[in-house]
C-alpha cells in the first residue's frame, strides 16, 4: 500500500483555525501537532506495517496520520468529542487502509465488542487475499499485532490503564485474543515515573506495583509541555509497555487492594497497614512472618514478589477481609493517582516545569 497523500489535504493547524475547533477544558485536550513529533511517537510503537491499530481520543488527527503513514492494517479511533470526529473523516477518504470511527467514551465502551469488530476486520481482509501457502498443505497465518496507541488525556491515563491491566489479567476485551497485544500511551511525566519506581523510591505505589506485575515498559520519548497546543504545565512521557502472561494468583483485584492497604499509611510499618484488612483479632505479626516478611518494614522497601505473596496469602484467606475504601471506579485515593505534593515529589525529565498544587492540566 501507498502513504497517503496528505499534502492533498489541509494540515491540522489550518482545519482547526478554519473549522474553529479549540481543545476543551472539559476533555483534557493537550493537542499535539509537530509532526516530527507524531512520527516519533508512532515509531516508539514498534513495527506498525501490517497491525491492527487502535488509537483512542485521536483530536484532530495529527498522531493518525503518522500512523496512517506508518502502513497499519487496519485502524480504528475511538473518539468521545464529537467535534473531532469531522477531522478524522476527512483522512477516510485517504486512507490505505480500512479505518473506523468510533463515537464513544473509551472508559464505558465494552472492549469486548472492540476485541471482535477487529476479528471482522482481520477475517474480512484475510478472505479477501488469495492464500500463498500449497493447497494442499494449508497453514493458517500467524495472527498480526494488536496495537494500542495514544496520546492519552491525562485526566483519564490512570483509570483507563487500571481498566487494561484488569482486562489483561483476565484475559478478556483486547487482551482476550488472538492479537498479540502491546501498548504505546502518553502519560503526565510524574506518572511515567511513578510507574517506573523501584523498591526504596519515595514515589513507589500501587501504581508501580500493580504496572510492573503485568507488564515489561520503558518510556520511549519525552515530549516537554511545550510542544502541545494549549501547552499543559507538565511535561508528558511515551510509555512502550509489552504485557507479560499473567498469573493465575493472585487476582487483579486481590493485587490492587493489596497494594492500596500496603501503601495506605506510607510511613507505617506494614503489619499496621495489613491488620486494616486482616482485623484487629488475626495474629498480623505471625502472618507477614510466615512469609519470610519483615513486619517492621515499609510498603516502598517490598519487591514486587513480595506484595504478590501477600496478595496470594492474603487471598486464599477467602472473602474475610476488610479492605480500605476506594472511589466508584474502584481506584484509591493515594500517591500514584492524585496530585503530589512537596513530600512526595519526583525527579523529573531537566526543566520540568513543577506544579505545587495539582499535575492535572487546567
């Protein structure tokens, strides 16, 4: 297939100057229009040719036409602003390759039925290529790549990324298969870090914990608040994230209550921590000793193992437990989801611009 040929059509900056579609508050718009930039992004992703892409909250369209020029198999965006569907019509017309559009709030979508509109589409072009292989002797060709790629509003990165770690886990929505599955998203470079934080680190949380259970990443790019259009007060980094089998144990849900108990007093030694979920009547003390865990320690010296061993532990103690409270979306209120504060701040990437109140774009 050939590039489009996009210099047949507008750039981004003249659609949204002609069209008079600014980014909205209301959606966390931070629009990022270099495509210099775009075409790192995309290329952060891995190889594109010949994968299945999906791209959720495209805005405009600059990030779709980079993969677009990248050669996908197929492409599909999910878009919640109903302004910005026009942008991405627009490249329907030169795209080479099938692209859907999808109106929809990616937090409440149901993946699954994501999951099987991308097996039409593979079944769909695989009936319409002449097979290469000996009649005789047929093979059925090796599903292609699933790829999801974003530059996610940050306002929701964390939740939705709670939702895809959980649907890994279970081996259900795009992790339900056949696609091989990775993940290329833009976070706020405070949560990139966040994730990244090793045992020891002041910034290690439930996010850290629960990220690096289910998945290897690396971050791929760093992209300064400068370049996007309205320019946010933080900077943003492309996290590359492979997801890894996951075990049978502990659950989802057993890990991240685990770890939302453990880090819930961050300055407690764990025993505390763990008897809120135990109950003031179990021996705590004996508990963490018979996992070869030292009581006494805090929630950030743990290695991941070791707070899946709780989890497991924790788990097989049945439905017994008392767990710390979380908000609707079953996500706590703690370091790793909300905004930080002096005493909990990180080293970012050189002239990040900080912010003593809130990380959240206005």
């Amino acid at each position: 297939m050939s590039a489009p040929n996009f210099p047949a059509i507008p750039s981004v900056s003249t659609l949204l100057r002609v069209l008079k579609t600014p980014a909205m508050k209301r959606f966390s718009q931070n629009f990022l229009l270099d495509t210099n930039l775009t075409d790192k992004f995309v290329k952060s992703a891995g190889q594109i040719t010949g994968a299945h892409v999906i791209e959720i909250g495209p805005g405009p369209g600059s990030l779709t036409r980079s993969i677009l020029k990248a050669g996908p198999k197929s492409l599909t965006v999910i878009e919640k602003d109903r302004r910005m569907i026009q942008f991405v019509e627009i490249l329907r017309d030169v795209a080479p390759c099938p692209l859907k559009i999808i109106h929809a709030d990616v937090l409440t979508m149901n993946h699954d039925d994501l999951l099987a509109e991308i097996k039409a589409t593979e079944e769909t072009m695989r009936n319409s290529t002449p097979p290469l292989n000996d009649p005789d002797t047929p093979t059925l060709p090796s599903p292609p790549p699933l790829k999801l790629i974003s530059n996610l509003p940050f306002n929701i990165s964390t939740p939705l990324f709670f939702d895809l770690l959980r649907d890994l886990s279970l081996k259900r929505g795009l992790f339900g298969g056949p696609f091989p599955v990775d993940m290329t998203l833009a976070f706020q470079a405070e949560v990139a870090y966040r994730l990244l934080a090793a045992p020891n680190s002041s910034e290690r949380g439930r996010l850290s914990v629960t990220a690096q259970h289910y998945c290897d990443f690396a971050i791929r790019l760093l992209l300064p608040g400068r370049v996007f259009t309205p320019p946010p007060e933080v900077d943003a980094a492309v996290v590359h994230f492979t997801p890894r089998v996951p075990p049978a144990q502990p659950s989802f849900d057993i890990l991240s209550n685990t770890a939302r108990a453990l880090f819930s007093g961050r300055r407690k030694q764990i025993h505390n921590n763990i008897r809120q979920v135990l109950g003031p009547n179990r021996f705590v003390l004996q508990f963490l000793v018979d996992l070869g865990i030292d009581p006494t320690r805090r929630a950030e010296s743990l290695t991941g193992a070791e707070v899946a061993k709780i989890a497991v532990a924790l788990e097989e103690l049945g439905p017994t437990l008392t767990w710390p409270a979380a908000d609707s979306r079953g996500l706590e209120k703690l370091p790793g989801l909300r905004a930080l504060t002096d005493n909990d701040r990180i080293l970012t990437i050189p002239d990040h611009r900080r912010r003593r109140e809130e990380t959240q774009p206005q």
